[in-house]
C-alpha cells in the first residue's frame, strides 16, 4: 500500500486523518470499494456481493 504500518494503525484508530488516495489504496489492498471501508459495520473478509452476510441458502 506504501504507507507505514504506524500511520494505518493510527488511521484505524481515527486519530490519523486519510486522503482520498491513501482510502483508494486500503480498498484496493483488502479488495473493497473505498465506501465500503466507511461504513462502520462492514468487516474485511466477508462476502463483498453480500456485506450482510445473509446466503440464500
């Protein structure tokens, strides 16, 4: 992603403020859309076409 591993804890944290390009770049190293990783129930690793997690099982 080409960013320190300090400087995404501390995004993570929300005590680090992210651009544009540094939320492009996260998204696309966990294979997300950048809205994705703004939405606070949304959990990296879960089935991107269903956030919910609900399979029609």
């Amino acid at each position: 992603m080409g960013v320190d591993r300090a400087h995404v804890s501390s995004m993570e944290r929300g005590q680090q403020n992210v651009t544009l390009l540094t939320l492009w770049h996260a998204s696309q190293a966990v294979g997300a859309k950048p809205a994705d990783l703004l939405n606070e129930d949304f959990e990296v690793g879960c089935d991107l076409a269903d956030p919910e997690g609900s399979s029609a099982s």
